[in-house]
C-alpha cells in the first residue's frame, strides 16, 4: 500500500464505522421510543413531566393540578354515550377523587341543545355536543356576563338504518332530504319495493337532529310524517318492527346493531355507493353469531363517505370550578390515552 493511499483508505473505513455506529445508535433508539410507546399507562396519577409541546401519552401524566377533585355533572348528545363509556371509568381509575355525573334534565329530552340550555342556566359545568354552538347560544352567554368555548375532540359519521328486509342498494343524499321533507313517501321512488316509508328521527334537542336539518335539510322543514323518538335504542328497536322504516345516527350506534341493516350513500346518482361499514355487509340474520358489522373509518376519515361531523366539548369560561373541570376533561380526551379510547369506541380522534 502506497503511503499517499493509506489517508484515503483510512478516511473511508472510519467513515464506516460511523455510519454502522449511527445506524445502531439509530436503531436502538427506536426500540426504546417502541417500547416507551407500548408500555401500558400507569393506573395512578404519575409525577411524570412532559416535555416540550407533544402530545400527552397518558392521563396519568397530566398535571394533577390541573384535574380538580370532586363531581363534575356535565350533559349533551347522547351520541357521546359509547366514548363516555370508555373514557369516564378509566378517568375515575386514574384519578378516584373525581366523580363524573351525566344529569338528565328532569323535563326535556336527553341532547345537545338541552345540555346547552342547563349550562348557560349554571346546573352543569360542560356539554358534550354534537353539533358547533349557535349565534344565538354564543349571545346568550354574551348577555349573561361569561363566554363559551369549543374545543373538537373527535369526529363520527352519521348512518341511515333500515329494517333488514327491505331490498334497496343505497340512496343519494339528494333523496334522503326528499324522504325527510314528505316529497318522496314510498320506497319504490327510489328502486325499492312498493312499501310506504316511515320515516324516524330523534327530537330537536338533539344535536345530530339540528346537524341532519341544517346539513341534509339544508334550512327545509322536516315533514309532519316523521315520527320524533326520545332515544336512538328506542328509535332502533321501531325500525326493527317496521317494515318500511328508515332512521340516522351516529355510526357507532348503528353499524354494529343486529336488528336493522346499516344503507350506503352517495351524493349524486354518478357517484359509487359508500358504505358505512367495511365491506361485506354481515346479514342481520348472521349477526352476531358470525361476528358485527365494522365501521368503515378508513371513508370517515377521508370524507368519501357522505356525512360526516364534529364532536365538541363546551365550556363556559367564568374563571369558576366548571371552567376548570370543562379544560380537565378536554385535556384528558386529547391525551394520546384518551384519542385512543376514542377510537375504541367506535369515532374518529382529532389528531
């Protein structure tokens, strides 16, 4: 080897090493960040800091000070009701000083405008909504010397339930309105069979009910053929025992029931049929013995599928204790933890 060689080849060889040395310091560097992010989060509220901006892993790091002890009543869409049921209990787990209350308003019916009203009125300290705030609502507050604040947590879709006999591909968006406003009455105006429509819906405190008017009805009246039922589970089990019955929900409430068939959309007659549930449809007849119908997310995160909305939580902003519970469980809800039990229950995290 020739001495004015030997630089080169050394430089070479050391480049080498350090190439071999950075990829395994790279590579152990990403089993530790997997292992870090398949570890199960702690039951018990953790001294643990985050640093910078990233999102928070676990409820169990977030900032005991900032989670208040003692009941926070809350009230709102009852299309919350499969999150709540995965994400309150473990909060009472990680945190048992505090004590989630879902208040039913004595008088009108369960949703997100009548958990509005009894938070503008002080018996509540946040709302689970379906739907953004109205002007209306916002000037409310306005006149009552105090603010409210949203904050999105997650997305969902709404599905159209059937009865599982009724043979018909799908509909557009276009003749779902015309069903809901009295213009279409009779499955066969839209390939089905020669069956009188009877159309449900959930009252008009309900948040997915002024979402579906405002989006869908786009401003038009619903006809005085609907049927406006207290319940979605109340709602399902009418359109089990009527034949030509149609019904909208939140997805997650009726993807995976058994008793009603699940119908595509689509916007226009030119575009494809989208279907709420991933593909092949399971048969009502099949259900559950062959497994549930699952949501098609992957469409609900795109958009493709044809309706699609946010879910808020609301708070009022009166430097109070519900102010502090409202941020608290916004802040555990956008927790890696928290959009994870999201998605579990069946919606689309926000990020």
């Amino acid at each position: 080897m020739s001495p004015k060689n030997l630089p080169i080849k050394l430089v070479v060889t050391l480049l080498g090493i350090v190439a071999i040395c950075l990829g395994i310091g790279l590579w152990l560097k990403s089993k530790e960040i997997l292992t870090t992010q398949s570890k199960p989060c702690p039951d018990q509220a953790s001294n643990h800091k985050q640093n910078g901006t990233q999102p928070i892993p676990c409820f169990a790091y977030v900032d005991v000070d900032k989670i208040p002890s003692g009941t926070w009543v809350y009230s709102g869409s009852t299309s919350w009701v499969p999150i709540r049921r995965k994400v309150d209990p473990r909060i009472k787990q990680v945190f048992p000083k505090v004590n989630l209350t879902y208040y039913h308003h004595p008088t009108l019916p369960p949703g997100t405008e009548t958990g509005i009203k009894m938070l503008l009125d002080g018996q509540i300290s946040f709302v689970l909504s379906s739907r953004p705030i109205k002007k209306s609502e916002f000037q409310e507050a306005d006149d009552r010397r105090f603010k409210l604040k949203q904050v999105q947590v997650a997305s969902d879709a709404i599905a159209i339930a059937v009865h599982p006999d009724l043979t018909i591909k799908g509909l557009t968006t276009e003749q779902l309105k015309a069903i809901y406003t009295g213009k279409i009455t009779n499955w066969r105006q839209v390939g089905g069979p020669n069956l009188k429509i009877t159309p449900y819906s959930r009252p008009n405190e309900s948040g997915t009910t002024e979402f579906f008017r405002k989006t869908i009805l786009v401003g038009d009246d619903f006809s005085q053929k609907v049927s406006f039922i207290p319940t979605t589970t109340q709602a399902v089990r009418k359109v089990a025992e009527t034949k030509g019955a149609i019904y909208y929900a939140s997805a997650p409430e009726i993807v995976d029931q058994c008793k009603v068939k699940p119908l595509p959309l689509r916007i226009s007659k030119t575009d494809s049929f989208i279907t709420p549930y991933k593909p092949p449809l399971i048969p009502t007849e099949n259900c559950p013995q062959q497994g549930r119908n699952q949501l098609n997310s992957e469409a609900f995160k795109t958009k493709t599928y044809p309706i699609t909305r946010r879910l808020f939580v609301i708070i009022k902003q009166d430097g109070q204790g519900d102010e502090r519970a409202g941020e608290a469980y916004v802040n555990l809800l956008l927790t890696d933890e928290g959009q994870k039990l999201i998605e579990e229950a069946g919606y689309i995290p926000r990020r």
